[in-house]
C-alpha cells in the first residue's frame, strides 16, 4: 500500500512542490558580502516569533548550539547539560574541541528537572570548579520529545541565573513543546540568553536552524558562526525554504503529535513492550531482552517500514509531514506484528 513509511526521524522529509517553488524564487544577495534579503526576511520573523532583538541564520542546529556555547560560556569552566541531550551524544565531543568546557552532566531520566539540577551544583568556593552555562532542551529528544513545561523552565532557568550561570535553550523542536502546551515560543525563549530553533524538523524545510538573543549576542555568535565556516552567500535559497515552513507547517504540528499517539496505541497492543506515551512525535519503544532493536529495525524495513534502533532495547519513531495518518497506522500496524 505504501512504498515506504520512513519514521526515523523527522528530518526525513522531502522539501514540497510549493517550498522548492519558494526556493526557487528567493530573492537573495551576498550574506557575507553585504547582505542577503531573504535570510534578512526569516532572521527577522524568527526573532519576532521568539520575542528576542534579533536571531541569525544558520546551516545546522550543531553549528548554532555550538556557537551559542561559544558565546555563552567561559572556556575552562564547567557547563551544566543533561546526559541524553543532543549537544552531549551527537555534536562529536564539540563542547570539548571548540569551546573548550567541562561537561557536567544532569543525570536521570526523562531530563533536566528542578531537582535533577541541583543535585548536580557544586559550590565553587569548596570545590575549586565554576559553572557559566546551563543548557537546556525543549522538547528533549533523547527521552522522546518530552515538554519541559514554562513553570518548570522557568525554575530552572532562575536557579542556574542565581548561580552566575547564562542559560542556552535548544529548541530544535521548541515549536513541538509550542503545539502541545499552547504556550507561544517566545515565552519558552525568554527563559533563555539564546535561544536555537530549527526548520529542518517539523517544519519541513532541507536545511536550517537560527540563535535568537539580545543584539550583541546576536553579534557575537555572527563571529562564531563565521569562525565556524558558516558564512553563507545566497543563504535566500535556504532561507525561503525556511519561511514557507514557518508560514505553512507550523500550524499543523498537532497533526504529528495526534498520529505519535496512533502509532503508540497500536504498537502498544503488542504483549510484553513498553510504549512511552508520547507528548509530542517521537515514540520510543522498548523492548523485552529477547528482542533486539536493530534487528526488529531490520525485519519492519523488510516489511516497508523504517524505524529507529535508539539503543539495544530501545526502537524510536517519529512522526512528521510527509507520513500521513494513513501509513503511520500502517507502520504501527508493522511495528506491533512485528512484536507479538
Ligand atoms: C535536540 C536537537 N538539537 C540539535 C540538533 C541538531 O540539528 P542539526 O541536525 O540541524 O545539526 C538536533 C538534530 O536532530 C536535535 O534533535
């Protein structure tokens, strides 16, 4: 029935007629000449989208995480990050190579909460080492894309502030924790000095992700990203990919969040599994220990459905644009004869 439900992830998504129009018919510049119109466009609705002075355009959510942490924090100081977060398990030890911090990690499950926070504070007058930054992510991915609500947010926010720490805010996802709690996005990034959202998620476009701040952060993480090698010239080609995905998928991320649910409900008729109960589009799945995770991957593909094996036990989903209600029923349906 379908040729192939790919629910690895929700980057997977193929840029629409209508977005390749818009790239097509970007009107752009020169972005490190002197401009480029189109980047100009997205930088300011972001930023108006996020309630900060300013946002800048970047290729990836990696190089504007890194070049926040650039900005934010002091080299050879600590930072305060979760252990499943993206900046800790898939930025290639970025923290270390460039910025030059200490990883000290908020441990347990599902992410940063309150308690999680202060459990790991040191006090630098006894114990030598100083924290400058806390990073948190919103929703938090590794976990399955649970939402940090605003009140929570804010506690954490205000206690890493009290302790002389900025705080970063990866909000790859942040219009997920948007559409599930109603709270608008820039409430969730006034939590933050710096704020990253991506476009190449939920909102479907190729590439894309922006820091959104107050102007001189903005100007100081314009020098990281150069530094970086994230210059960019007719950056307008990306940036109207961007823009569409902003006007014309924002609105219907609940549409994920509902299928996630599907999938859960399905999958979870399955004897003997664990299905997280999704907030927003991702599902994680796990496993009783007869069962492993590649090779359950491995059979679902055979049977034209492709999922994520997150770790040895545990599968992952996510649901997006280009997988309709129809196949991601099709893909539980799968998933859970895959499992009984
Ligand atoms: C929470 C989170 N932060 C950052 C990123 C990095 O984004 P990019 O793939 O654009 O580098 C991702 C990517 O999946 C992510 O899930």
């Amino acid at each position: 029935m379908f040729a192939m439900v790919d629910l690895r992830s929700d980057t997977v998504t193929q840029p629409c007629a209508g977005m390749r129009r818009a790239m097509s018919d970007a009107e752009v510049g020169d972005d490190v000449l002197d401009g480029d119109p189109t980047t100009r466009r997205l930088e300011v609705r972001t930023a108006e989208l996020l309630g900060t002075e300013r946002a800048l355009f970047f290729p990836t959510g990696t190089m504007a995480n890194q070049a926040a942490v650039w900005v934010l924090s002091q080299r050879g100081t600590e930072i305060l990050v979760h252990e499943d977060a993206h900046l800790v398990n898939w930025e290639m030890a970025g923290l270390a190579a460039l910025a030059g911090v200490q990883v000290r990690c908020i441990r347990g499950a599902p992410r940063a909460t309150p308690e999680t926070l202060r459990a790991v504070v040191r006090d630098p007058s006894r114990d030598g080492s100083r924290a400058t930054l806390l990073c948190l992510e919103n929703t938090h991915a590794g976990s399955g894309g649970t939402v940090t609500p605003l009140a929570e947010l804010l506690e954490l926010s205000a206690f890493g502030r009290s302790l002389g720490m900025r705080v970063l805010l990866d909000g790859a996802r942040l219009w997920n924790a948007s559409a599930a709690t109603g709270t608008h996005p820039s409430e969730f990034a006034a939590t933050a000095d710096l704020t990253m959202v991506s476009f190449s998620k939920g909102l479907g476009a190729p590439v894309g992700s922006a820091l959104a701040g107050a102007g001189v952060l903005i100007d100081a993480a314009w020098e990281a990203r150069k530094r970086f090698g994230g210059g960019m010239r007719q950056s307008g080609v990306l940036a109207a990919a961007a823009l569409y995905g902003l006007e014309y998928n924002l609105q219907r991320l609940g549409q994920d969040h509902e299928n996630a649910r599907r999938f859960a409900a399905i999958v979870g008729q399955a004897d003997d599994i664990l299905v997280v109960p999704p907030t927003t589009n991702i599902v994680m799945i796990d496993l009783p220990s007869r069962l492993d995770a590649v090779q359950v991957a491995g059979s679902a593909q055979a049977r034209g459905v492709r999922v994520g094996a997150w770790s040895r036990s545990r599968l992952r989903a996510v649901t997006h644009l280009d997988a309709s209600t129809e196949a991601v029923e099709f893909a539980g349906t799968v998933v859970r004869d895959l499992l009984s």
